[in-house]
C-alpha cells in the first residue's frame, strides 16, 4: 500500500465512483458488502476486491499489509480477528 484514502462518493453515481478509483490509480478495494455487478465493474478495470470485511478500517488495513487479511474476516477490537462466524458452532477461522 503506498497511500490509504477515504474518498467521498455519496453524491456520485456508480460509473463516475468508478472513474475516481481508476483515475487514482487504486488498485486494490477492501470493503464490506458489495453486489456481484460492482464486483465485476471493478475487476474488469482491474480492481481487486476482498470483500465481506467486517469491523474497522485501521486493522483491516494492517491485517492487509501483514499478508492476512482475507474476504470474510470481522475486524473489531472488542472481539479475537478471524472469520466472521454467524452461527454458534460453524467452525469459523480464527487468526
């Protein structure tokens, strides 16, 4: 990661929320819930998505840069990082 950015997009549509990330350069989006059609918009502009992120953006970021963070992962302080685990018993992954 060479620059971490918050940008603000409420007031844009999804083709110009599109072309600010390209224009950018960003190349990489980490992010909570997203559709399969944004998915696809932003893998074919080259964007790679690790979706599925729950918690904050502070420990994503450094799970991200240590190699560890991956789509499903819940990132919160007040609970152990790993997988998000949404029944009792499912066996989710904890790092």
């Amino acid at each position: 990661m060479v620059h971490q950015e918050n940008f603000p997009v409420a007031h844009l549509n999804l083709p110009q929320r599109l072309d600010q990330l390209t224009s950018n350069g960003v190349n990489k989006v980490i992010c909570g819930g997203i559709d399969g059609f944004c998915l696809n918009q932003l893998g074919s502009r080259g964007i790679d998505v690790v979706h599925n992120v729950v918690g904050e953006a502070k420990i994503a970021s450094g799970l991200f840069m240590k190699g560890r963070l991956r789509q499903g992962f819940c990132c919160e302080r007040r609970r152990r990082r790993g997988f998000c685990v949404l029944e009792r018993g499912s066996g989710g992954r904890r790092i």
